[in-house]
C-alpha cells in the first residue's frame, strides 16, 4: 500500500521525538501526550502512524537497529582487509568520537530499562540476525587472505556479534555508572581488555593485534 507523501518524513519525526524522550527523560516519561507535543502534533496524527505507544516504541529501536547495521556496512565498504576488524573495534568502545551526550544517555536507556527487556530481546534477536550475514562475508575474505585462522566464519561470525553486542551493553552500562561509582572505569576497562582478547584468539590473530588496533583507533591514530 502506497503512503501519501510526507509520510516517511512525518514517521520518522515522531520516531525521532520518541527517541529524545528517552535519552533526556528515560522511559517511564514516554507518554503519546508527550510525544505529541514533542513532535508538535494532534491526537489523530498520532494513532495515524502508531496504533499504540508499543507499537512506537518497536518501531524507535528498530530504527536504532538499522542505525547500527548501516554503521556496520560502512565500516566494512572500505578496503579489505584492512577493515575487516572495524565493526568489533566500533562496538567495543563504550562511545565514539560523534556520539553526543544524548546518545549516550539513549545507548543505557534503552540496554538497562527494565521495562524495556522484552523490546530490547528482539532488538538484539533482529541486530544478530542482520549482522551475522555481512560479518561472515568479512571473516571469510579474512580466512581467505591468511589474515585469520578460521574453519567455520559463520559460526565464528554469529558467536562474535553475540558477544560484542553483550561486551559493547555492558561496558555502556559501567562506563554510564562511573559517576556515581568510581570503581566501574577499571571493570569497564576489564571487560574491553576481555573481551579484545576473545576476539584476537578467536580469529587468529598474533597476540597484541587488536588490542594495538584498537588503541590507535581510539585514539585517532
């Protein structure tokens, strides 16, 4: 069924007002009132484009998800293979150089609300399905080339984004708590340092890989 136009632009503005509700108020202030005033429109408009706030709040981390697979597909539409670590390196920070406070306050919001487990479940079902694909064509063009020691890279691939998916919420987590407890930077850097070493020894590579690609990385090197 064709939508009118402006119907897109309309969708993604209310889903663009749901997504700054919850990075600046979290998720207990997500109301349709509040959305319909964020995105300055009527009752009506609302129930339009969302038969529900549950049908809203799907559509706002579906929107995430796609975020983070384009990311993804652009850090592996560079040169191969000198890109192929890229996605592992991306999600193991627990921010990037653009991300903003609000997308900060957005990442914990959305990973640790309880009232979001079942939503953020199927954001993570749906995020490992569409990421395995790519990063097993990377880990293939990676065992092929010598630069890693695989057998199976699709395997490898769907064990990896499971657990960078895992690694990249908790160190979110500790790295937004650090404020309030003062030990969390050492667990955050714990479970990077972990988490670089699963990865280097799953694929291959010579001890202190990753973690020097990932240092010069972070540090704009």
């Amino acid at each position: 069924m064709a939508h009118q136009p402006g119907y897109e632009e309309k969708h993604g503005a209310i889903i663009g007002a749901a997504l700054r509700i919850l990075a600046d108020q979290g998720y207990e202030a997500l109301t349709v009132d509040e959305v319909m005033a964020r995105a300055q429109i009527s009752k009506g408009t609302f129930y339009h484009y969302f038969p529900s706030k549950h049908a809203l709040v799907e559509a706002a981390l579906l929107a995430v998800s796609d975020s983070i697979v384009n990311g993804v597909a652009a850090d592996l539409g560079g040169d191969i293979p000198e890109r192929l670590l890229e996605p592992f390196l991306d999600l193991a920070r627990p921010q990037n150089d653009t991300d903003t406070p609000a997308d900060r306050r957005l990442a914990h919001v959305l990973l640790w609300t309880p009232s979001l487990e079942a939503f953020r479940t199927r954001m993570f079902g749906i995020l490992a399905q569409r990421l395995t694909p790519p990063v097993t064509d990377a880990l293939s063009e990676g065992a092929r080339t010598g630069r890693f020691q695989l057998t199976d890279p699709a395997a490898t691939a769907e064990l990896l984004v499971l657990l960078t998916l895992s690694t990249r919420a908790r160190v979110i987590a500790l790295a937004r708590d650090s404020e309030a407890e003062p030990g969390q930077p050492a667990a955050a850097a714990r479970s990077t340092n972990a988490y670089l070493t699963i990865v280097e020894r799953t694929l291959g590579l010579p001890p202190g890989t990753f973690r020097r690609e990932y240092d010069a990385t972070a540090s704009g090197a």
